[in-house]
C-alpha cells in the first residue's frame, strides 16, 4: 500500500537528514540504508560504520530533533543513538494508515 504524500515526503527528508549527519559527523564511515515495505508501516533504517569524527563544533542536535517531529506529524516515530559497533543508528516507524495532522 502507498504512503500518503506527506508521510512519502517524511521518510525522504529523514533519510536525507541522516546521511547529512554521517557526512558532518563520520564522513569517513560507510553508510547503509535500508527500507522496509511492510504491510502496516514503512521502516527506514540509515546506519554508519565507526570512524573518528572530524574536529568541528559540537552539535545541537536540532537535526534529530526535527526528525522525530516530522515523524510524529504523521504518527511515526524516530529512534536514534550510537550502535554496539561504534557506529550511528536512525531508524523511522510510518503506518501505512497514514496519521496525518
């Protein structure tokens, strides 16, 4: 089943917005991204191996601020934090029912 557009809109600016930040913060890791079409949601998973970070300001983290309320807008959620290998995982939830406000 379709995405709504919004929702469609939604897993692309995510996904865009997580690999900006492994290109910022790791841009010498590799990353992945994975989708997942299952009946009841879409899931977008975008990861990054460990590498050492560049020397730069620190972050505010309003990327994965936004993120998580974009999601929200149209009933997902967005889980973020550091991997077990060292690496960065984001990982979006969007119900296929759509969920818009």
């Amino acid at each position: 089943r379709p995405l709504t557009p919004g929702a469609e809109l939604c897993a692309y600016r995510v996904a865009q917005e997580a690999l900006t930040n492994v290109l910022k913060h790791a841009p010498a890791a590799e990353a992945t991204v994975v989708v997942h079409h299952d009946p009841d949601e879409l899931r977008l998973e975008v990861g990054n191996t460990s590498c050492t970070p560049p020397k730069s300001a620190p972050s505010t983290g309003h990327g994965l601020i936004g993120m998580c309320e974009r999601a929200r807008m149209y009933g997902g959620t967005v889980r973020s934090g550091p991997r077990a290998d060292g690496g960065f995982q984001v990982d979006l939830r969007l119900p296929r029912s759509g969920g818009e406000h």
